[in-house]
C-alpha cells in the first residue's frame, strides 16, 4: 500500500500549473465541471511520480476519502488526515 500526502489545498484559480493536466484528467474521470472556487486537495503518492486529485466538494467525509484511495491502494499520512479533517467537521 502506498502513503499519499497531501502537498496542498488550492482554490481551482490558485492552482500551481504544473498540476493542471491532473486535475483536468480527474475532473473528466468524475465528470465534474471545475470552478475557480472549487477546494482541490492535492496528494502525492510517496514513492512514485503520481499525484492524486480529490474534489473535496465531492465527498461527504474523510471516510469516503479513505475507500476511494483503499481502490487505489493509498492511504492519507497522518498529517494529511489531520488537515482534510478540518474541511469535514
């Protein structure tokens, strides 16, 4: 299993360029149109090039955060749990 780690939240109109084509990549996956106010949650996949993209508005909890990644055989560090956490509570 593979430790994700969140390199950040960004407003979709303050997201860093280079990940851009993620995003978008995501956002056709889960068929959702981006605003520039949607929260994006930004992990990186430690031991790999791979980012994950999570649309926060798109989940109802961390729990349902935890199972999309268990499918891609990820789960939060400790920290980042603690972070995300925030946008649930």
């Amino acid at each position: 299993m593979f430790v994700a780690t969140l390199a950040g939240v960004f407003k979709y109109a303050d997201l860093p360029e280079k990940y851009g084509p993620f995003v978008q990549y995501k956002a056709s996956i889960d068929d959702k149109t981006i605003t520039d106010a949607d929260d994006i949650a930004i992990l990186d996949i430690t031991g790999t090039e791979s980012v994950y993209v999570l649309f926060l508005d798109l989940y109802k909890s961390l729990e349902d955060i935890d199972e999309e990644l268990k499918v891609a055989d990820a789960k939060l560090n400790h920290r980042s749990k603690q972070v995300l956490e925030g946008y649930y509570e």
